[in-house]
C-alpha cells in the first residue's frame, strides 16, 4: 500500500476481494482456473482498486465441499497448479501492493484425509483420538445441524471404524478433536507452514465449533475462545503484521467475542448485519440496519468488521428470527430453487432484479457503514447466477472477461468448464464481461471502480471514524454522519421504491456547505431550519460538510 514502515492495522484501511482460484481464469485450458491464471489477472484487481485478496481453499481435496473439504494441508490441488505457481502469484501479487489472505479450515477434514483414513481402520493409532468417536449418536444432542437439507445428524457410522463420527457441516467432513493436543499442535503447523511462503493472514472457517461440551450447544464455549487466542497470540509473535479474521456466523454479542480483548480475532464478519440490509431494503424501512449497528457497536480499538453483501454460500438466514427468513424467502426466493438450507443462493445482482440504483445504494452502504468492505468476485459486474446448479455452484460459475467463448475464461472445450457460464438472457455474459464493461463509461463495473477511487480518498474518515444515526420521521430514509475529528460524511439513502423527501435536522452545522462526495458539487448551505432533501428511487447521497473557514475545493 504504502511505502515506509509497514502499518499493522493495514486491514481497516483496506478493501477485500473475495475470490476462487478455479474460477478466475483458466491458464491452460483445461477448464480449471488456476494460479498462474490469476497471476496474469492481478492487473485488473489493481485497476479495480482492491487491497486484500481472501482465497477461497486451494489445498488438496476430493472438492466434495469446494475444497472446505482438505486431504492435505500441506499442498496445493494439483488442477491449481503447483506450490511454486502459488509463490510466483504471491510474489506478483506483493509486488503490486496487493495483500492475500487464504481460508483456514481449522474445525473439520476429508473423510479422504490420511489422518482420517488412518483412524478410522486402526483403532490402536494415535490418529483415532484425533477425531470425535462414539458408540452413540446421542451424544451432544443440544447442537443444532447446519447443513439442513442434506445431514439429519451430526454423527455418522463408520462401519470400518464401527463407531460414529462427529461432524458439524457434511457427512463427509470429520471433525477435528480439538481435546487433543495433537491436534491442536498440528493447526498451529499448518498456520506457520502457510505464514512463513508469505500470506498475509487467514479467514478461519466455522470457528464456533472447535470444542464440544455436554450440556451445551457446542457453540463459542470457552475452551474454543482460548485455543483461538494461542493462534493469535501465534500469530503475533512469529508474523506479526498478519491479519487473522473470523467467520462466526452468530448473533451479534457472540459475535464479538472474537475480538477478545485485542487478542483473538483481528476481523470478524458481520453475519448479523447483512440480511438486514436486505430486509431493511424491501420493508422500505431503516429501523433493522440502524438497531443492529447499534448492537454490534463498540469493538476494540484495533478490530474491525468484514462487511458483505454477499458470498461463495448462501445468504444466510440462520440468525434471523423466524418471521423475518420468511418474509427474505418471500422478497427473495419465490423459486424453491433459490432455497439452500436456512438461506438464499443467489448473487448480488440477481437478487435485486439488478435495478442498478438499488445495486448502487447497497455499495453505498457497503462501503460507508462502520467496518472493511469484502466484495465477491463478479458481483462487480453484476454477475448472474445459475439457480439450477447444486449445491452453492450457481453463484461460484467462472468469472466473465469477454463476450469470447466461454466468457473468456478458458479456451478449454466448453463441456470441460469446471461450470458452465452464465446464459441467462439477462445477466448474458456477451455483454456482462470486463472487456464490454470497461468499454462502456457508464457501466457497473465502471461505476464501482470509482467509488472504490472515492473510498480511499475518503479513508480516514470512512475506515476510522465514528458514526452517528440521525433520527428522521421518514423512516424510508437512513441517514447516518460518519466523523472523524473536524471531518464528517453525511450519508443519506431512500431505502424505497418511490421518490421520498426528508428533512435532516442538523442544528451544529449551522453554515457548514454539503459537498457531494461522487461529484464534488456543491449544495446549499445548511441554514437554522431542518436541512430538506428529495431522493429519487433508491437513490443515495454522500456529502462531505465543509466548515465556513475551510476553503472550497
Ligand atoms: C464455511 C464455508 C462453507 C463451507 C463450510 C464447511 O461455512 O464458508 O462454504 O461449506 O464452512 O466447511
Ligand atoms: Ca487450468
């Protein structure tokens, strides 16, 4: 980012780029993205202006589970190319100023992994206490099942081991034993093997679920906490300047408890807060947004949130009450299709019939609420999805660079693709492609780069700063100021459909000039009265407040 001592709270003023090797370009067409593959595309991601690239897991696996599934830890699927592609991709990334984090996946392995293998036949093997046996599947019985639509349990009979497994995503998936020290010693292993070929940190898979106690949901217990604090503690004093980010999916005081007191989790991802923009959109209502930042509010000084819209999963609708997944499923996912388990596969775009003021006022948020901006590969084109795949590939299909064959990203035989492309006459990737994007000035793609360029410029204040809710009538509208010292953002959004008006009281910029931020236009002075706005559909604002002293500009 910048030259001179390197700044270790460098995450909070980044943006993350979520992002697959297998579906970001193909370099040998064999119908497989891979790492020199992204390595010739690291151009575009730092045209795009991103900081952090968060790679979904490359390591060796039966890809049961898109690789969330690991035989080895140690090595790269050979389709991605080797351990020496993986250095010369991290070089260039580095070289650009680009920092890469990789997924960790800390809970669970392949039922392929040797470990498993190994104890699963030889019950007399220091590997059988690595895993969680019983002779019952009662066990545990207050921990809920994650994966809904496919695992009734979370154990699983072994017949060769003539036990059962315990596992908390796929049948496939044994979990680690994490009351093993063994275990525990080998995960740090695999954290120093990764930090020390040079990524920058990880994003730690299903973290909540490391230990299991009786009695208890076998959710974010204690003994889960303090082993993640060894890790960051780890961290610290072997690589410091690494960046350790949790995916917890929990409801917000659990949630925080991954900072710790600045001694777990750098990041966390906001899980709470994202379905409730979605909500917040279609009850045309700010009330959902606003109470769930207050709730996730304050964190320690040297954390931060990960803010999505969406991911390589479904949108998930686990921390929701009731009434509200059924009102997202009906605003959301009428097609049963669209239904995944306790959530919605489907991507940014589609899911707001890609209206682009709405698809615009959600980056809006994205990239001024309190926390890092995490975007999904793609949906910075507006990409479509592809409901009719399995599983969650429908919103994994490979990237588009061209209206060429194959979108561009291989020159493979199309029935080799790993997936097919998106042919939805709507989201038809002959027109939605990078190449047709940056040709057209007014373009998605061409529209979220700026706000990106804006972003930075707006850096201190947006990455740091604090932020106040203004209390309107009109709840259609959300109107937030972001303040840092002097400096302050005014943040105005109509959540609704319809054109609406609101009046902003703000008393204590008597005299202050609202600067449009995307413009730079000046508005009319703020003045005694309430400061009153009209909004177009969906539409967004915001403006810098300029002292009466500071000069214009
Ligand atoms: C995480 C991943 C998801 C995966 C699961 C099991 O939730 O995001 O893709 O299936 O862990 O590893
Ligand atoms: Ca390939």
């Amino acid at each position: 980012m910048s030259a001179g001592a390197p700044d270790p709270l460098w995450y909070r003023k980044a943006i993350f780029y979520e992002v697959s090797v297998k579906s970001f370009f193909d370099s040998n067409a064999d119908g497989i993205g891979d790492f020199p593959g992204l390595t010739q595309k690291l151009e575009y991601l730092v045209d795009l202006g991103v900081n952090c690239l968060w790679l979904l897991p490359f390591y060796r696996s039966p890809l049961k589970d898109d690789g969330y599934d690991i035989a080895d830890y140690y090595n790269i699927n050979p389709d991605y190319g080797t351990l020496e592609d993986f250095q010369t991709f991290l070089h260039e990334a580095h070289r650009r100023g680009l920092k890469v984090i990789a997924d960790l996946v800390m809970n669970h392995v392949s039922d392929q992994c040797p470990w498993f293998q190994e104890a699963r036949v030889n019950p007399k093997s220091p590997k059988r206490d690595w895993f969680v046996w019983s002779d019952t599947d009662r066990k545990y019985s207050g921990t809920r099942v994650i994966f809904l639509d496919t695992e009734r349990s979370n154990w699983t009979w072994d017949p060769v081991a003539g036990q059962y497994f315990w596992h908390r995503f796929y049948g496939h998936q044994p979990d680690l034993n994490y009351d093993n020290p063994a275990v525990r010693e080998e995960m740090k292993n695999v954290v120093r093997f990764w930090l020390k070929v040079g990524l920058d940190g990880f994003r730690c898979d299903a973290v909540p679920y490391l230990f299991e106690r009786e009695g208890t949901s076998c959710e974010n217990l204690p003994e889960t906490h303090a082993f993640l604090k060894e890790i960051r503690a780890l961290v610290d004093r072997e690589f410091p300047g690494c960046v350790l980010l949790a995916e917890a999916n929990q409801w917000p005081s659990d949630v925080k408890a991954y900072f710790g007191q600045e001694d777990e989790f750098q990041m966390a991802f906001n899980f709470p807060l994202m379905p409730r923009i979605f909500m917040a959109l279609r009850k045309e209502d700010r009330t959902a947004v606003v109470d769930i930042i207050q709730q996730t509010l304050p964190i320690p000084k040297s954390c931060a949130w990960g803010i999505f819209l969406r991911n390589h999963d479904e949108l998930t609708l686990e921390m929701v009450t009731d009434e509200e997944r059924d009102f997202m499923y009906h605003e959301y996912a009428r097609h049963p299709k669209m239904r995944l388990n306790l959530g919605i596969r489907r991507r940014l775009a589609p899911l707001v019939d890609d209206d682009r003021a709405t698809l615009e006022m959600l980056h809006g948020l994205l990239f001024s609420l309190p926390g890092v901006p995490i975007l999904y590969y793609g949906d910075e084109l507006g990409m479509g999805d592809n409901i009719y795949l399995g599983d969650r590939n429908g919103v994994r299909t490979p990237m588009q660079w061209s209206p060429d064959r194959n979108a561009g990203f291989s020159r493979a035989d199309t029935e080799l693709l790993y997936n097919p492309v998106i042919v939805n006459p709507n989201f038809h990737y002959e027109a939605r492609n990078v190449e047709a994007e940056m040709r057209l000035p007014t373009s998605l793609l061409r529209w979220v780069r700026y706000l990106i360029q804006v972003r930075h410029e707006l850096d201190p204040i947006l990455g740091e700063g604090e932020i106040r809710f203004l209390d309107l009538p009109n709840r259609k509208v959300l109107a937030y100021l972001r303040s840092r010292g002097s400096e302050h953002l005014l943040c105005v959004y109509n959540l609704s459909k319809s054109p609406t008006a609101a009046e902003i009281s703000l008393p204590e910029f008597n005299g202050w000039t609202p600067v449009e931020a995307l413009s730079g236009t000046p508005f009319p002075k703020i003045g005694e009265l309430p400061y009153f706005f009209t909004l177009g559909p969906h539409a967004f604002f915001w403006f810098r407040l300029q002292g009466p002293h500071e000069p214009a500009g």
